[in-house]
C-alpha cells in the first residue's frame, strides 16, 4: 500500500514507523496504567487511565499528553450509543474463509459469531464509528474522534522501532495477538491462507484485553479486530486506512505496525472495529 495518506482535512505523508517511534518517543518508555483520574484533571501523567462516564471508553494518557482508548470500543459501550439514539445499521461483510459476502441481516448485535459484551463491537462502518464519537462528544462535552493513522500506528509501536510491537519476529504470536490460528482454522476449513500452527484460544474475536499490553498501557494495538483510522485511502475520502488486522487474518505480516489497509467509509465487516482519541480537556 501507498504510504500517501491523507488526513481529513489535509494532505499529509506518512513517514516510515520507525521515524515516527523516535521522534515521538524522545528516550521515554512508559510505566503501565499509574493513575486513575475522572477526566475532571488536565495535564495528568502519561500511563494514568481516564474515563468520562460509565460507558465511556477507558482512556490512557500518552506521553505528548493525548488521550487514546484504552481498548476496541466494545459491544457494552456501543450498546449505549444505539439504545441511546435508535441505531440500526444492518448489512455486513463477512467471509467463509474462501469468499466474502454481504450477509443483510448482519449487524454488531448479530455478527454471524458469538461475541459478549466486552468484546470489541464489528460490523460498524466508519461513518458508524463517527455517529458514535460525535454522540460521545455531546454526552460528554468533550472531543472524541478516531485516531489519524499516524497517531494509530506511533501508539502501536509505543516507542519501539521493531516490525511488530513486541519486537522483530513473529514467534509466539499467539500469545501477542488474536489472528486466525488453529482454533480458527477448525471453524474455517476452506481457509486456504498460511495459517499459523499455534492456538491463541479464540476461533472468533476475544474479550477486550485478553493479551498482554503494549509498552504504553495500550490493548489488542494488533489482532482481534481492525481498526478504522481517520485517515483517507491514497487521498480518496470515500475510502478510510483501517489497521492493526483482526481475528480472521493471516498472514502475520499484517499485524506489523506499519500494514494498512482501507475501504469504503460505509463498509461494515465482521473484523472490522474501531478505537477512539479524545481531545486532553
Ligand atoms: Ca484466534
């Protein structure tokens, strides 16, 4: 993929990881979740966590004092959207391992596989990802939006300058990331994709947080779902950079840092979630 992207609003030009881990990092590794504020604080510490309401997405602070979602915005927390406003956003994306199609009674409430509430919500669209930060927004009197790729992919690395978040190579991924291993592969037998031979315990997505944290406090930065960005595709608006790669995906090379893909904003897929930023008060 390019790595000509633009960013809403403007044009910008995505310089590679590692650059963007050195120049963000500046020597600072972060300590893990220190503090809890009610987000009434301005100018907390980097690592302390910061929720807004109940249903709020859990925040961490990142050293240049941005807010970014701990986790996938999850099913609970969507529910509070959509019981809120009336949402209804059937038609989703979803794949037998072979092809994909357009299931048009699929939704996040249905997604064709069990979920629970604390696992990361799919079948949303970006335009479905904005309609939820813009109602965060006025719930909470405070700015709440997707992360540019950028910002997605410099949280992601935390500071590393490796091709995965943990380091160079692929091994024991399963117990990095969420990806379409053998517990997958048994449900999707026409799978035909280099499918690693280890097990990380979940067929379809995970639990929010079931793997370890990135160096900055931060869940699920790679696998279980992707995640939409608010960046566009090779300059083109209707389309939207996704990353991060989900539960269905294979092979590891897309759970690096810098891989991206992208689609249109109204596309709705069965491994396809979203995480927020929110403006620092
Ligand atoms: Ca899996």
């Amino acid at each position: 993929m390019s790595t000509s992207l633009a960013t809403r609003g403007h044009i910008a030009v995505v310089p590679s990881v590692p650059a963007l881990a050195l120049a963000i990092l500046a020597g600072a590794l972060v300590a893990p979740a220190l503090a809890q504020t009610t987000g009434e604080a301005s100018g907390g510490e980097a690592g302390e966590t910061v929720t807004d309401c109940d249903t709020c997405p859990t925040l961490v602070r990142l050293p240049d004092g941005s807010l970014m979602g701990r986790d996938l915005v999850t099913r609970a927390e969507f529910a509070a959207f959509a019981s809120a406003t009336g949402f209804s956003g059937k038609g989703c994306h979803v794949s037998d391992g072979k092809r994909w199609s357009l299931n048009k009674e699929a939704d996040w409430q249905n997604p064709t596989f069990p979920q629970g509430d604390d696992h990361p919500v799919v079948c949303v669209s970006w335009d479905d990802a904005n309609a939820y930060a813009d109602w965060l927004s006025e719930r909470t009197g405070k700015s709440w939006r997707l992360p540019t790729v950028e910002e997605s992919q410099a949280a992601t690395a935390a500071g590393s300058t490796s091709a995965f978040w943990w380091g160079e190579e692929a091994e024991d991924i399963c117990a990095r990331v969420n990806l379409a291993d053998q517990s997958y592969k048994a449900l999707f037998p026409l799978d035909e994709r280099k499918i690693e031979a280890c097990d990380d315990g979940f067929a379809h997505t995970a639990p929010v947080g079931s793997f370890p944290a990135n160096a900055w406090a931060l869940n699920d930065m790679a696998g279980n779902v992707w995640q939409w960005t608010n960046s566009c595709l090779k300059g083109d608006c209707a389309n939207a950079v996704f990353r991060g790669a989900g539960w269905n995906v294979a092979p590891v090379k897309n759970f690096t840092t810098a891989h991206t893909w992208g689609d249109r904003v109204v596309v709705r897929s069965f491994a396809l979630g979203f995480r927020l930023m929110r403006n620092p008060d």
